[in-house]
C-alpha cells in the first residue's frame, strides 16, 4: 500500500503515462518476434515481457529502463536450450535456464558483487554484440525464405543458403521484404506513429484480406488467452546441471547489458545501484521462468523510448506492464494471422543497429589494440556461436587487464622548472635530470606478473645511463606489491650495490608502503633508504 501511495502520490504522471503507452506500441511486436527467435511461441515473449516490467517496476533503481527480453537474450536463450531442441523439453528448459540466471544474480546482489559489470570490457561488448546482432540478423534467414535453417550459427546458415533459396516461398520473401521496406520508411515519413506495431497492425489484415496463409505464408497460429500461471519447469537435476554455464551467461550478459544502460540513461539522480540491480533482474527472470517465459534484460531500444517520451518514474514501465497484461487478456485471438515473415522482419530491424560499424570506426581511430579486440569479439561470436563468443569475449576482457598490468613501462624521468614536478624525459624537452641520479616511475601494482619487466627495465636503464650512483624510483603511482617484489627489490639492491649504486624508494604510500616496511628489505636502513618525495631522494 506504501509503495503504491508514493506512486500515485509521485511527479509527472501524465508523462509517465504516455511513456508507458508509447513503450508497449514498440515493445508488443518486438516481444512476439524474440520469441520465436528464441524458438519458443509467439505468446512466450509476452509472458517473459509481463515479468520482468512488473518485477523491475518494484525493484529496480532507474525510472526508464525496460527489463523484458531483448535480441541478445533471446539467442542466449536458445543457445542455452540447444541441447533439448529434439527432448520435448525446450521450453521447460528455456524457462529453467530464466530461473537459474535469476538466482546466480539474485546471489551476486546478495554478496555485492557488483563490480563485475566490469569484467566485460567497452570494445569486447561492442564486439560481441555486433556479432551478435549478425548471428541474428542472418539467422531470420530461414523466416524471410519460409525455410527451416540452424539459426545458431551464421556460418551454418550461409553455407546452406544455396539450398534454402531452392526451396524458398516468394510470397513469404516478399511479405518480409515489404515489413523491412515499411519500417525503414514509416519513421522518415511519419516519426510520431510506432512503426512496428503500425507494420504488424497491417501485416494481419493484409494476411486476412489475401489469404496468405493459403499462399503458404506461415504465421503465428493460435495462441492461448489469459495471464500466465506459475509453475516449476519439470526438469532432472542432471537437466539443470546441465544449464548451469548458460545460466550463468545469461546472467552475466543481463547484467553488464542493464547497469551499461542505466549509466547511458542516468540523470541528475546518478547511475542506478549495481547490486541492487542484480536483485532486480534476478528476481526479474526467476519470475520470467515461473510464468513459462525465458530470459530478460535491458531493452536499449525499450528504455531509449521510455526516456524520451518524457518518463519520470518507474510508473512508467507499470503501465507497460498492464499493457502487456491487457493484450493477453484479450488479444491474443488477434494475433493468430500475423505472418512469421514479418515478426522476422521486425527482428532484423531491431537489432540492427547492433552492429557496430560506427564504433568500430572510433576504435580504430583511437585505439587501435581495442579494435583488434572488438574485431576478434565479432569474428569469435559469428563463427563460434553466442555462447562460445560469450566465453571468447570474457577471456578477451581478462587477457587484456593482464597484459596492460603484466607490460607497464618503466618511464625515465626528468625534473621541470615550470612545473616544479618530475616527468617523462621523451614527452618534455625542458626536462633536466640529476648527474649521477637516475630517476624511474612505474605506474600500477608491482607483482610477479611483472616483476620481471620491472627488474629488467632498472638494470637496463641504470647500464645505458652510466656513470650512475643512485636510482630513484617514484614509486607515487605504485599501490601495491606482493612478495615477488620485495624479492625483486631486494634482488635488485644487490645487484645494483654490486655495481656502486644504491638505490631509493620515494613517494611509497598506503598499503604498498606498510608492506614493504613489514619486510627484511624495509628495516634494512642502508642499500634502501626511503624518502617521502623525488626532491628528497635526489636532493640527498
């Protein structure tokens, strides 16, 4: 009663209303259509819809994000329910899959684990959902042609294309083309009116007026009335085992998709909560399973809709819900002539703008090791499949934090007047340095993943600059070390003692400084003497 008080008693109403309205135009149809991309009845998505606006309406901690299922989820789904195409089982399984994810995130959410929305990195997701998005778009192949294909993988759908296009139904080709020809016009010729509910509205009536399905233009069929019921999926235990990676794909990809967006969407209250956010579309898909849909996440094209039609508060996705709610209550019947042709247009339309040409390009012109990664993403997504892209991608994301912590550089360092501070000698030419001092930084923790780097720069560094008989490090930047560096230090020490040099550790704080205290090196007062600034250091 508290909640629905502070609802009704909340600001803009009237906008939340039309935002709410103006989602389900473009949502109902998207709905239908990731459906039968996840191999499931049309009425599914609706199901999986119902639970997660509800779900997150009360949960969640953005006013405009759309939780309901999106492209990306729904080909997770049906890679995670692969193996049960064939059992009889492939809902039930799809439906487990959605409750499992929930509860990986639910526990996540639980224990805090929040920051891994970061494990994913920015050019690994662009790379992966590019991939995607052509893994789908191709995979409608089959829908557009009136054809059975293997729409899990791009390449298994191209390499049967040739004889997919002997048995293709022109009528069918040509009821898709037209759903793709009008959802590309109707939003240049008439912004306001919605254009994929405005195409499915008129791909019904065109199929009752022409007989299409007489034509031999497969379409949804019937489909049942009423809110869906809970029920448990009757699956084995080795079932669920089985699921277990999928389930945590799915919840893993549900999770970066809805906390990215909800930074992309956040206002003057600040990006959403991540933990809470795992509470949210955990709960948001352990509903979806229970009500016999499938996997939910953040809708970009959903939520982008919501924000700009003015929504405030998560009223907004209340009154999708009840929408939604409304369709299965009493227009469901309408549906039962609306050509799978054009579900598989609104599909391709949908998730096109998934694929990340324009990304690609900012990448290569400013980083170009970030290209190669969201280039391999892609590359590993389309020929392996989503969820092995979805690995492929993970991996990418945790090589590349090793190799940029594993290969920091050792920078030589000058003093500069005008600044009063040290810098780097190649990137300041008024930089002057000490005779006989030798001044190094390195950036970031200092472990054994890159001790060797770190040990090898030094003595390098401290032979081409002789004579030298002091190096400096400027250990400002360095916020930790682990017992592989204190032997490295030490191990350093000496070698550098050997040759008349000692050496000096300045600027060492926090953490990293107690540690290196706590060591034989740091109460050693001789070879390493430590000094709260370079100027101190180099001044002694």
């Amino acid at each position: 009663m508290a909640v629905a008080t502070r609802w009704l008693a909340g600001p803009a109403p009237r906008r939340d209303l039309v935002a709410g309205l103006t989602v389900a135009a473009v949502l109902v149809p998207q709905e239908l259509a990731y459906a039968t991309l996840a191999g499931l009845p049309a009425v599914a998505g609706l199901y999986a819809a119902l639970a997660g606006l509800a779900v997150y309406a009360v949960l969640g901690s953005s006013p405009v994000l759309s939780v309901n299922p999106t492209a990306t989820s729904s080909v997770l789904a049906a890679a995670a329910g692969a193996a049960f195409v064939h059992s009889g089982h492939y809902p039930a399984a799809l439906a487990l899959a959605a409750i499992m994810a929930g509860a990986i995130a639910i526990a996540a959410g639980i224990a805090r684990l929040g920051f891994l929305a970061q494990l994913l990195s920015r050019p690994v997701l662009i790379g992966y959902a590019g991939g995607a998005a052509l893994i789908i778009t191709v995979g409608q192949t089959g829908n557009l042609l009136g054809v059975s294909v293997d729409a899990r993988r791009a390449t298994h759908v191209l390499t049967a294309l040739p004889d997919s296009l002997t048995h293709a139904s022109l009528t069918t080709l040509a009821v898709g083309l037209a759903g793709i020809a009008a959802l590309i016009l109707l939003p240049r010729v008439l912004p306001r009116v919605p254009a994929a509910l405005t195409v499915v509205v008129g791909s019904i009536v065109a199929a009752a007026v022409f007989d299409l399905a007489g034509h031999g233009v497969a379409t949804v069929g019937d489909l049942p009335r009423g809110l869906p019921g809970l029920a448990w999926p009757g699956l084995s235990a080795g079932d669920a085992r089985s699921l277990a990676g999928p389930a945590l794909a799915l919840a893993l990809v549900g999770f970066t998709e809805i906390v990215a967006q909800g930074r992309s969407f956040a206002r003057g209250d600040g990006p959403p909560d991540a933990n809470r956010e795992l509470l949210a579309l955990g709960a948001a898909n352990v509903t979806s399973g229970l009500f016999g849909g499938f996997a939910v996440s953040s809708s970009f094209s959903c939520s982008a809709v919501n924000a700009e039609a003015g929504a405030r508060t998560k009223r907004a996705g209340a009154v999708t819900a009840a929408v939604v709610a409304l369709c299965l209550l009493a227009a469901t019947g309408l549906l039962h002539d609306l050509p799978m042709a054009t579900l598989a247009a609104v599909t391709i339309m949908s998730v096109v703008r998934l694929i990340p040409v324009r990304a690609l390009r900012r990448l290569y012109r400013l980083q170009r090791d970030d290209f190669a990664v969201a280039l391999a993403a892609v590359a590993g997504t389309v020929v392996l499949g989503i969820l092995p892209g979805l690995g492929l991608a993970v991996a990418l994301s945790i090589a590349g934090l090793l190799y940029r912590v594993t290969v920091n550089q050792t920078e030589i360092l000058g003093y500069v007047p005008e600044q009063d501070t040290w810098r780097r000698l190649d990137r300041h030419p008024t930089a002057r340095t000490e005779p006989g001092v030798l001044v190094l930084r390195f950036a970031g923790p200092l472990y054994f993943a890159n001790v060797a780097r770190f040990h090898h720069d030094v003595t390098q560094a401290a032979s081409d600059e002789a004579p030298v008989r002091r190096v400096v490090i400027d250990a400002r930047t360095i916020n930790y070390l682990d017992t592989s560096a204190i032997d490295s230090l030490s191990d350093l020490r000496r070698r550098l003692a050997g040759d008349g040099i000692d050496l000096a550790v300045a600027g060492l704080r926090g953490p990293a400084l107690d540690t290196l205290r706590r060591s034989d090196l740091g109460r050693d007062a001789g070879p390493v003497i430590l000094y709260p600034t370079v100027r101190q250091a180099v001044a002694a």
